[in-house]
C-alpha cells in the first residue's frame, strides 16, 4: 500500500522500560492517518458497491437494447415502447429484470462461500487489483455489448469485483481501528444512492446508457486509488487498533456453553456445536433473510411491470426513477 507512515502501534509489555520511553509520533501525523484511513474506507466501501448497484439500475436498458445504435451520445427524446408480448397488457421484456439481479448476485454469493477456503492466502494487493480490473471490464462489456448474454457476462463481472472486494476491505479492517468499519459502512450506503442517482442524472440530461457507463470508468480508477495512494501501512503489532478496555467490554451475541466450559481450547467446533451455535443466531438470520428477499423481489421481479401510460416518462425512465 502507500508509504504513508503508519499507525501508531500498541506498545507489548515485553518490551521493557525503555519501549515506555520511546518517542511518540507527533499528533498531528496521528490525526492525519486516522482521516486519511476513515475517508480511504468511505471510498473504497462507495467504488466497491458501485458498478454492482448501476448494473442494478441499468437492468431495464441491459434487457430491452434501447441504446441508440452507432456513436451517438444522446438517446430519443421520445421512444416508442415496444410491446413484446401482444397478448399481454403488461409492457415487458422477454427476459425478467431478475435475470440481472442473480446475475449480480451469484458469483457474489459464490465468493462469499469460497473464500474461508484460501482466500486469505492471496495478498491484498492482487486481489484489490482483480476487484479494479473487474469493475472496469464491466463497465466496457456492457456498455459495448450487442445482446444480452454478453451484457449479463458484464453484469457477472461487476459481481465478482463487489464480492471479492467485499471479502478483501472487511478483512482488512482488521489491521485498522474499528472506526474504519464505520467508515466502509457508510460508503456502501452511500454507493446505493449515489450510484443509482447518477446513472438516474446522466442518462436523463440525455447521455445513452452506453456512454453512461463509460462514464463511469473513474470508479475502477478512484477505487485502486483509495487503496494504494491513500490508505497508510497499518501497524505490524496492532491489528483492531483496540486499546484492551474495548476489547474486554464486548459481549458475546449468543452464551455458548461449550466454549465456556473448554476456555482457551483450539479444538475445532463439532457438528452438534456448531447447529446450537446457528440456531441462536436464527433471530438475527431470518429477518434480514426477509426483508432482503422482500426488496430485491419487489424491486427486480414486480417493479419492471409497472408502467404509466401517456406519461412523459418512458417506460425505461420509470424503471430508472
């Protein structure tokens, strides 16, 4: 990463009395690090789930082709909706919006599952560089591509970037103070809107979705930025960046007795175990299984039959909206 200085790290009590009096870094440099690591995460939380909510909003476009063909860099003022199904009143593709949804969803999914395998065996680097290269080859593939299947292997790609970005920066907290979750949190969030409103803004100032997306290839850029200009070298000795109060003041979510009457035990978990340990997790499970599949049903499965005829609106701007 940059050659920034790095954080200050937690002096061990097995350095002795002179270690105590070792100079400290000054504590503006401190203060520096702390903001430059907090907006280094905000960023890359933002670019990493960037692509993955525009392939969310351009699913409409991906599906129905309404790029205006050739070089031109403005769609039709008013293009008239082509029915593809005359024995239906609903005005839809032939291919559901949800076609987009699991394909940015799965190999995300997929990742997720694979990587406590081996991930951790890759460095960093490398695997934020796939994540880059990924997010940009999305960008290109479905932005030049002629017919869908090539666009949703563009939309796969975009899926790929955001999980094994998502895999790497949470890993990666680890060597920061816990503050920088904070951070990543927020700027996922904030790729959820900033991402849908700006495919929104420029495509209705009259960009194509094409050049729309090419537009965004800053995103790729700004996010290897974040990491290997803006970021500072954590401490090799202070992973969390926890002072020990903190560390002894959490709670546990859920009592596992086992782990209790076996304390300091490396021995793996059995299957019993393991099944008690999931069943207390449940009611923390089944909500967020819920709402999740609630939203993305409403939003990919029903919203795309929702048309307002004689509107000034089309139908591939009311999905947008």
């Amino acid at each position: 990463m940059g050659g920034c200085a790095g954080l200050p790290r937690r002096l061990s009590d097995s350095e002795g009395e002179e270690t105590d009096l070792a100079p400290r870094p000054p504590l503006r440099d401190s203060r520096g690090a702390h903001w430059k690591n907090a907006v280094g995460f905000w960023l890359l939380g933002l670019c990493n789930n960037f692509s993955y909510v525009v392939m969310l909003s351009a699913a409409h476009d991906i599906l129905s082709h309404q790029r205006t063909p050739g070089n031109q860099s403005h769609v039709d003022p008013d293009p008239t909706p082509t029915s593809h199904n005359s024995s239906s009143r609903f005005d839809c593709n032939p291919v559901s919006t949800a076609a987009v949804l699991l394909a940015d969803i799965l190999p995300t999914l997929v990742i997720k599952l694979l990587a406590p395998l081996g991930l951790h065996l890759l460095p960093y680097s490398p695997r934020v560089l796939t994540s880059g290269i990924c997010a940009a080859g999305s960008f290109l593939l479905v932005a030049f591509s002629h017919s869908v299947t090539i666009s949703l292997c563009g939309v796969v790609l975009a899926s790929i970037s955001s999980g094994l970005g998502e895999v790497t920066f949470l890993s990666l907290t680890a060597f920061y103070p816990r503050a920088v979750i904070s951070c990543w949190s927020s700027g996922t969030g904030g790729a959820g809107l900033l991402g849908a409103l700006s495919y929104l803004g420029l495509t209705q100032a009259g960009l194509s979705p094409q050049h729309t997306l090419l537009s965004m290839l800053g995103i790729p850029a700004l996010l290897l930025a974040s990491y290997f200009l803006l970021l500072t070298s954590p401490g090799p000795q202070d992973p969390g960046g926890e002072a020990d109060s903190d560390t002894s003041a959490r709670q546990p979510l859920i009592n596992n007795e086992a782990s209790e009457s076996k304390p300091g035990s490396g021995s793996p978990l059995s299957l019993q175990e393991r099944w008690t340990v999931f069943k207390g997790l449940l009611h923390y499970i089944v909500p967020l299984v819920l709402v999740y599949f609630a939203e993305y049903f409403i939003n990919q499965g029903l919203f795309e039959l929702l048309f307002f005829r004689n509107t000034f609106l089309t139908h591939a701007e009311q999905y947008r909206w």
